[in-house]
C-alpha cells in the first residue's frame, strides 16, 4: 500500500478552471512491483506493508476489505454517472483525478423567425355600372318624385310594359336604387316607385 510520510502529507486539491479534482497526492509509491492496472482489473493479491496498523484499520471499520479501496472508487463513479478516475505516477508518489461528467455543448434552441400574417388587400366590391336605361329612370324620379308605370312609360314614350318593366324598373329594383310605394302589393293598381337613398347617393357621385 502506498502511505504518505511525515514531512510530506498526503494532499487535497481542486482545479476549478478545468473542472477537475484531485484528490489524494500521496508520496508513497505502490507496494510489491504492482501496477494501476492490476488495481483496477483486480488481478493482485493485497499484502500490507505494516499489517498491524493494517489490522488496527480493518477493526475499527476504517477499511472495509483489504485491496479494495480503487474497485469501489471505480464502482462509485459508475453509479454516479461519472467518467473513471484517471490514477498518474507523479515524482515519488501519484494522484488520482476525478472529473465532472461530460456535459457536451448546448445547443441554443433554434427559434423560428416569426413571418407576420399576410393581410389580403381588401377589395371594395365593384359595382355594375349602370345602364343607361337605369340612369335615365333614376333621374327621373330625382326630378318628379314618385311615379308609376302610367307616367313612367309616357315621359319615356313608351308603349310596352314589358319593355318598361324588364329594361328600366327590375334592373333598379334589383339593385336597391328604386323601391315600390306599395311593396307589400307589388300589383297594385296605385303602384309607384321612388329613388332610395342608395340611387340618390349613385345619382350625386356620377356627372350629369
């Protein structure tokens, strides 16, 4: 066994910078020839130097089993998680170092750029263009207020009430800018259609 003299104790020492501690320089020299690979395969027999003070260790439980002291630093690290001590010769005696375990680089998470929600330009509908037939209807109403087929069909020189009806009032009707006065008796007899607001609004943007 190794062991530590007087004047030159065994040491405890730290390396913060490389993570590493050493633990126990001893200036003693390993016994009998044997080397640290025979420490750690266990192919050896252990014989104390002083075997009373050997004796002394093993009764008050300061030793548990002769020889056994690097197996079970060994088997420490492995339940630890840790790498094996690394066991060097040093001038008169060696040092046993231990290590943190392997912490590998951390990788930053990648962190997706965040592309904005591309907004759709919104559109205003496009409106029909208004025929002709359609324009003149609506400014007839602007000027005589609310008229029926009768009166419609006469400012226009009309004979027909199909024509009047297909070609003038269902075009205005269908696009809100003329409503019936009656519109619960679309058939009445006293009938007549003014402008809405939409067709005066139409009438007001358009040139004359």
């Amino acid at each position: 066994m190794p062991f530590a003299t007087a004047t030159t104790p065994a040491r405890l020492t730290s390396r913060s910078r490389s993570l590493t501690t050493v633990f126990g320089w001893n200036p003693g020299v390993l016994a009998y020839d044997l080397s640290f690979e025979q420490l750690r395969e266990g192919t050896y027999s252990s014989r104390p130097r002083n075997k009373l003070i050997a004796q002394i260790f093993y009764d008050l439980e300061i030793i548990e089993r002769y020889g056994s002291g690097i197996g079970r630093i060994d088997n420490a690290c492995r339940e630890a998680g840790l790498p094996l001590p690394k066991i060097e010769d040093q001038a008169g005696g060696f040092t046993v170092i231990f290590s943190k375990a392997p912490t590998g680089e951390v990788t930053p998470p990648v962190e997706t750029p965040v592309t904005p929600p591309v907004e759709t330009p919104v559109t205003p509908p496009v409106e029909t263009p208004v025929g002709e037939y359609v324009r003149r209807l609506l400014v007839l109403l602007l000027q005589s207020g609310s008229l029926g087929n009768a009166e419609i069909r006469e400012a226009f020189g009309l004979k027909d009430r199909r024509r009047l009806r297909e070609t003038y009032i269902d075009p205005a009707l269908g696009a809100g800018l003329v409503e019936m006065t009656i519109p619960n008796k679309p058939n009445s007899r006293l009938q007549k259609y003014r402008l809405t607001a939409k067709g005066r609004e139409l009438l007001s943007e358009q040139p004359s």
